[in-house]
C-alpha cells in the first residue's frame, strides 16, 4: 500500500486545522476521501493519547470554561425522523478550559451538557494543574457541583451569570434575546472581582468554530460520526496549543505555559502518529519461525 509521505500529510492536517471540508482537501490534495478520513483518525487517536500524557502539572493563575455547541449527523429535534441515524447522532458539546495567561487549551471534553459530563470535566482539569488557581464559568448550574466535588474548598471560583431581555418578537433564526447586563457570582473562595471573566474562553470558542468546518453553521460540513468528531477536536487543540502562535501572548499557547520549548510544526504532528503506529515485524511462516526460536532462546 502507497504511504503519503510526511509533507503531504502535514499539509492535509494543516488544511484540517485552517477549516477546510473533507472533500474539498480530498480534491486539493488529489488523494482519496478515504485516504483523507484514514489520517483523520489516526492524527486524532496520537493527538488525543499526546495531550492526555503531556498537557499536565500547568501553573497558571485564572482559567475560564465554557461550552460550544455543534451537532452530529442531525440536530437533536431532526434525529427521530432522520434515516438511519447513528447511536451518538444529535446536539454535541464540546467543554474547554483555558488558561487566560497563556491561552493554552488545558482541557476539553466532547459529549452531552449535563452533570456527569460536567463533573468528568472538572476531575480532568483538576489532574492537570500543579496549583491552585481562580475558576471562571458561565452559569451554567451543572458547574457548581462538578466544582465542588472536582476541587473542594482548594480553589477561588466565581459564575459569571448573563442576563437577557426579552427575545426577538418576530421569528429571525439566530437571534437570541438580547444581552442586557452580567451577574457576578462569588461561589467559593475569594477570587478577584476583576478577573471574573470568560471573554478568553468564548474568543477561544470563535476561534474553534472558524478553524473547524464541522463547526460551521449552515453547511452540510458538520460531522456525520461521533468518533471523527472527537478526532478532530483533539487534532486542532494540538495544532492551537503547539503549532499556532498566538497573537495575544506571540507565541505559540504552550511555550507561554512552559509545556513546550519550541514552536511545532505540522511536521511533528505527523511524527506522533508515526510513533503510535505499531512496529512492522516479521510475516508469514518466517514470523512463525522467529517465534519458535524465541521461545527456545
């Protein structure tokens, strides 16, 4: 089987990372939609095990969370009626945490909205900090009890709660209620009012729904599986906290958060999957061979 080799395989990351369709790389790229998912899914199984190992012991000072919406094969009020939908079909989101110093991606987590994801969350960013640190959410309220089991008293955490007018009173898609003020929530500990914010988190957002075309409202981009989804995202928060330089702290987020030392590129992306890739070996009746000597070694 042909193997594409390094360049063109950064570039087909590359193009998935600047928001880019599938297809659209396919034929860009002049290699197989197929070829295209194959990287997809192995870039995204070594970019999800290399963050998991790395991203962690972060010193920071104030981390932000939020939540972005997405969907997968169909809108959740779409799924009952859609043709063979998957297990996972309907309304995905996608859980962030940010380091506001840095700009690091700490933690994410794709799923459901609900307590348990909340609560899966806040453990994993928890195993990721090496101090205590001043915790801004939105008010959604599964937060305040995923806190407080994830971190107890050991933690300055505020909600910053928005407060809406009254909705549009003609029917106009994507038009929410107006915001008309914000609600400071001291939860636990004494954290500064002038940091209760999560305008870096939601800047982080935007910049998910840009770089990712299975974000992107209106199209017929969005996911189709669950699992690709998931790949994805893990992709691009490589390729955000490693390879992208910041342009508020002009680097790239994890050199500003000392986990690296150097800028990546689309190259050392592609070096983790060959490191995952299990080692080729003996075939055949020479396998079975080097076998039976081993085993009289």
């Amino acid at each position: 089987m042909n193997k594409l080799s390094t360049a063109q395989r950064a570039q087909i990351l590359g193009m998935l990372c600047e928001g880019m369709s599938m297809r659209a790389i396919s034929r860009l790229a002049d290699v197989s939609i197929n070829t295209v998912t194959k990287l997809l899914i192995d870039a995204g199984l070594a970019c999800a095990r290399f963050h998991d190992e790395n991203v962690r012991g972060v010193t920071t000072k104030r981390v932000q969370c939020d939540e972005i919406w997405s969907f997968c094969y169909a809108k959740a009020k779409n799924v009952a009626k859609a043709k063979a939908a998957p297990e996972r079909a309907g309304d995905v989101w996608t859980w962030t945490a940010l380091d506001s110093d840095s700009k690091m991606i700490l933690s994410y987590l794709v799923g459901g909205r609900d307590s348990e994801y909340a609560l899966e969350f806040m453990d994993d960013l928890r195993g990721r900090l090496a101090n205590r640190v001043q915790l801004t959410t939105d008010g959604h309220k599964a937060y305040l009890q995923a806190v407080e089991e994830a971190f107890g008293a050991d933690i300055d955490y505020a909600m910053l709660v928005k407060l809406y007018g009254e909705g549009p009173k003609t029917e106009a898609r994507y038009s929410p209620a107006e915001c008309i003020g914000f609600r400071k929530d001291i939860v636990t500990g004494r954290p500064a009012k002038a940091d209760i914010s999560t305008s870096h988190v939601e800047r982080s957002n935007l910049s998910m729904r840009m770089h990712m075309r299975r974000y992107t409202r209106l199209t017929n981009a969005h996911s189709k599986k669950f699992e690709n989804h998931c790949h994805m995202v893990a992709i691009y928060t490589v390729w955000y906290n490693f390879v992208r330089i910041n342009k508020a702290v002009k680097m790239a987020p994890a050199m500003a958060a000392g986990v690296s030392k150097t800028l990546w590129t689309m190259d050392n992306v592609v070096a983790l999957i060959d490191a995952a890739a299990p080692k080729s070996g003996p075939r055949g009746p020479y396998k079975k061979t080097a076998q039976r000597r081993e085993g009289h070694a």
